[in-house]
C-alpha cells in the first residue's frame, strides 16, 4: 500500500486549478501582458495594503498559538513595505486616498475572523498569501519593473531582502505543513479555506476591472 501523499502536496494539487484562475482573471492578465495601466497596478497595491494589514494583525495575535506560531517569521512582514511603495506610488496623504473595495472588505472580515478563533484557518491564508509572493510574485516584480521603471521603490513588496533563497525557505515552510498534527478532517478544513483564499483573489481582480470600467465610463 501506498504511503499517502504529504500534505503540502495535497494543498498543491487540490489548489491549483483555482490557483491558474486567479493568476489568469482579466486585470491580471491584462497587466502582465502590459495591457495594463500603472494605475492599474497602483489600485492593486492599494487592496494588498487592507489584506496584509489584517494578515499581520492576525499574525500577531496568532503568536502563542502553539501551531500558528510555526509559520510565523518577520522576513514575511509586507506592511512596511507596502506603506513605502504606496508613499512612494500615490503620495505621502495615501491613506486618505485609497479604500477597500468589497471583495478585499469580505476578504479582510474573513482574516479576521480565523485571526481570532481558528489557527488552521489563518494558516492557510498565510500559506496562500506568502509562498504566493515568493513564488509567482517575483516574476510579477520583474515584469512591473520592466513595464515602469520601478527599482525598488514601487515593488519592495516583492523585495524579500532577508530570505536568500527563496526556494529553500519554502521547503521549509511545506515540511512545517506536513508535520502539523491536525487530523484528517481537519486537513480537509485547511484545504478548503486555501480555496476560499484563492477564491477571494479572484474575485478582487473581477472587482479590480470593475473599477477600472466605471472610472473609464
């Protein structure tokens, strides 16, 4: 009998068709292809900035929990960097200037709401949300760079100084899923919060384009 698969690779596989969605909805494909507009990419900068604030609230609050801690490190910390590209993006008065829009507020409710009452629920936000930016993130930094001139200033979310390798850091991180000591229906549980996390991608690029048509029309 066969050994049964780890569970990072049963989050991979069972993840990836909604991964492929997210990555192909329209705005992103738009502004990956250069179809896309620096506003577009500033709006999207925005909407990382209500997430990952409720991500790293979470983070915090999550810190004495005995397998939520595992995952936590402050190389992943993207709130100072997000707050220096938007200085940098939209001007010093950014906050007064930018607002969720409503999937990132259902999105933002619903870290919340793990945050505080279920740590495999916040994980699975944060393994979606992080290995993502170490992962594809990167090629996305590459192409907006090219696109805009950007260095640093305008990507430092995508600027992991302190993570050398990228790819080792996220072994490690897959190996701390695979020996959480959740059962199977707990697992099960994790897996379809990863989807509802991607699912939550998704619909912020279709509200993105929705945006974007109505300050057009």
């Amino acid at each position: 009998m066969s050994e049964p698969a780890p569970f990072s690779a049963a989050v991979r596989a069972r993840s990836a068709g909604a991964h492929s969605s997210s990555e192909g909805a329209d705005f992103m494909s738009d502004l990956m292809r250069g179809e896309g507009s620096r506003e577009d990419y500033v709006a999207l900068v925005a909407q990382h900035w209500f997430i990952y604030e409720a991500l790293e609230t979470a983070a915090a609050r999550m810190s004495g929990d005995p397998v939520a801690s595992r995952f936590l490190s402050d190389k992943l910390t993207r709130l100072p960097a997000l707050e220096a590209d938007l200085e940098f993006l939209i001007g010093t008065d950014w906050r007064e200037r930018i607002a969720p829009l409503a999937t990132t507020a259902r999105y933002v409710a619903r870290i919340a709401e793990v945050g505080a009452t279920w740590p495999g629920g916040f994980v699975a936000h944060h393994y979606t949300r992080y290995l993502g930016d170490l992962s594809g993130g990167q090629f996305i930094a590459r192409v907006m760079s090219r696109r805009f001139g950007f260095e640093t200033n305008g990507i430092g979310f995508y600027v992991f100084d302190d993570i050398a390798d990228p790819a080792a850091f996220k072994d490690v991180y897959r190996e701390q899923l695979d020996a959480v000591p959740w059962d199977a229906a707990e697992r099960e549980r994790v897996i379809d919060e990863v989807l509802l996390a991607y699912r939550f991608n998704t619909e912020l690029f279709a509200d993105l384009a929705a945006a974007k048509r109505t300050s057009a029309a």
